[in-house]
C-alpha cells in the first residue's frame, strides 16, 4: 500500500498564502479560461465567475460568438474574447499572456475544435488547467501530451479518467494506472469523485472536504474555474489543485445546512468561496 497524504486544514494553512493589503488586481493574476459551445456556455460562465470569487484580479473568457452576450449579461466582471464562429470554437487567438490558463468546460468536440486545440497546444507555455472536452480530445490525441508545460494540471472524472488511462480493474490498479500516466506525461492528476484524490507522480493525496451535495451539474466546472485563478495568482500547480479541491469541497460543506443536499447547486459552491476562505483565518 503506497502512502495516502490527507489533505486537512493543517495541511492547507501550510501553503495558503494571505492576501498582500497593498495588492491591486493587476498584480493578482490575470487568467484565461477558453471553453463553451452552443447550449454549454453555462459551464464556462460557471468557471469564470469561480475564477473572480477566487481572488483572481482579472479574468477573460474565450467562447465561440454564440456565447458573447451571455457572459458579458452573466458575469459583467469578466472580459470577453469570441471566436469567430458561433457554434464552437475553431481558433483561439487572444493578444495578451495571462498567468494562468483553464481549457475545457462546455467545449464540445466537433473536429474544428479538436484543431483549435492542437494549434494551442502546440505553440501555448502559459500554466495550464484542462478539464472536460479539452481531456476527451486529448484523450483521442494522446501524442499531443508532450506539448503541454510540465505539471500542467488535469481534472478528470471518472469516466473522463477512464478515456485517458483506460479501464481499471480495482481502485488500486486505477491509483498504480494514474500514477504512471502522471509520471510518464509529467502531469498533475485530479481525480474528481467522492473523495477526490489528488496524484503527483508517486505523491498521493486525498482530499478532506465535499459531500454528496456536489453530484450536480456544473460543479466540476465552478473546480476548474477556482483551481486556474489559483495557479493565476502564483501558486505552485501542486499547491493551486490541492487548494483548490480543498476550498471547493468546503463550500459544499458550509452549504448544505441551508441547501441540504437536494437544492444545492454549482452556484451555490460560487457563493460559498468567500466563506470557505474565511474559516481559513478561523
Ligand atoms: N451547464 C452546462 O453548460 C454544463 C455543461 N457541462 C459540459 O458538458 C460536457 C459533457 O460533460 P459530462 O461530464 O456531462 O459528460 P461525459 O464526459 O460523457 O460524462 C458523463 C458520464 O460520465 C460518467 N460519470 C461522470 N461522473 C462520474 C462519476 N463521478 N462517477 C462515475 N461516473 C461518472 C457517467 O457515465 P455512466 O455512469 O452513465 O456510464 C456519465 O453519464 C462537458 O463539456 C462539460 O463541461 C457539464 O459540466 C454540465 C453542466
Ligand atoms: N458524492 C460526492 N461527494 C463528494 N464530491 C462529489 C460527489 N459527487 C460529485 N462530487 C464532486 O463534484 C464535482 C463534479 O465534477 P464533474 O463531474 O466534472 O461535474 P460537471 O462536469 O457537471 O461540472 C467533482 O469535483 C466531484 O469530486
Ligand atoms: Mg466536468
């Protein structure tokens, strides 16, 4: 049995780093995240709004045309940049260097956007989040992996881990498959369930908060949307997804005495960022 290292509060003060008084939201990180598709701007607009609520000074959004109005009306805060088609997206251009990227919420998977993401891949050395359809187009491209930067972090549910390593055959075979495949492509793996594990190379974590309030659409988008402001705002990858899952799971825990587990929903994590860093400082 390989070491299980719990990601708890004492484990989390150690790299929180407090908010500087004197910072401004020029230097607070400024990320990117690129994702939606005709009836999925919702999961990108989810992952932006994260992205502010999680201390990120500026953040942009990339999305096909069809998704322009919709996050400026959504999230007024967040910049927008489309694509030049409506229905997905075809290239990705933008004229500045974020800090930090995430890419794959809502994206969908028309071939068009598979080369979107190629061309990105290949020429991109900004951090990296990848979640969702950007996953699934690699998981069908898997010699793209050796453009990514190294420990470009991955957020994967099961069934999208399933499409990257293949099939397992007990949870141990699924931690040895995962671990190889970070070691092998230089990866941070996420891998999102009840609990969320956390592997870097031969590093295991297990997350500490969360509950079954969180099996609800758009959850794992609001994680993507909070892990890229992290890695935004100069934490380390390892540092940003360990954060990041930890601060998610809280939200739901801090949550469910008003939502009980039925009504809660992905906003509800969005709305519950603000407490969840406060009982940080508790
Ligand atoms: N509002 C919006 O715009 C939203 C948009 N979204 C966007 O939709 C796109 C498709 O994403 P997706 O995850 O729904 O589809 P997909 O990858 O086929 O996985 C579904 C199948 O996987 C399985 N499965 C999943 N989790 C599992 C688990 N924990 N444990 C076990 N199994 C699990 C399960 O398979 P089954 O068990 O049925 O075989 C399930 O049927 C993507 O771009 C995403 O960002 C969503 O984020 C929602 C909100
Ligand atoms: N029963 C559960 N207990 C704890 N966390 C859960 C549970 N079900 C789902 N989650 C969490 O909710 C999130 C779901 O992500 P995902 O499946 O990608 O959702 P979506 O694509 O709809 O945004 C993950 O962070 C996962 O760990
Ligand atoms: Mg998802």
């Amino acid at each position: 049995m390989r070491p299980i290292l719990p990601i708890n509060k004492s484990e989390i003060l150690k790299r929180y780093k407090p908010i500087n008084p004197n910072t401004h939201k020029g230097i607070q990180g400024h990320a990117l995240l690129i994702g939606g598709s005709y009836g999925k701007i919702g999961a990108i607009s989810l992952a932006s709004k994260a992205c502010l609520k999680t201390g990120c000074g500026l953040v942009s959004v990339f999305v096909p045309r069809c998704g322009y109005k919709i996050i400026q009306t959504a999230v007024p805060e967040v910049m927008v940049l489309n694509d030049v088609s409506v229905k997905y997206i075809t290239r990705i251009v933008f004229d500045f260097v974020p800090n930090a990227i995430g890419i794959g919420p809502g994206m969908g998977q028309d071939i068009e956007t598979h080369t979107a993401l190629h061309r990105f891949v290949k020429t991109n050395k900004v951090p990296l989040v990848i979640d969702a359809d950007g996953l699934n187009i690699l998981s069908q491209n898997k010699q793209w992996l050796t453009f990514l930067p190294e420990k470009t972090i991955f957020t994967p549910h099961q069934k999208e881990l399933e499409r990257l390593i293949g099939q397992w055959d007990s949870i141990a075979d699924k931690i040895e498959k995962t671990i190889a495949f970070s070691k092998q492509n230089n990866l941070i793996m996420v891998m999102k369930g009840a609990p969320t594990f956390i592997i870097d190379g031969d590093t295991i974590y297990e997350n500490t908060t969360g509950n079954a309030a969180l099996a609800t659409a758009g959850t794992g988008d609001v994680l993507t949307g909070m892990i890229t402001s992290l890695l935004a705002q100069s934490y380390d990858p390892i540092d940003a997804a360990i954060l990041g899952v930890y601060l998610h799971g809280l939200t739901a825990d801090i949550a469910l005495p008003e939502t009980g587990y039925q009504s809660f929903i992905a906003s509800d994590c969005i709305a519950n960022i603000g407490k969840a860093y406060l009982s940080l400082e508790k």
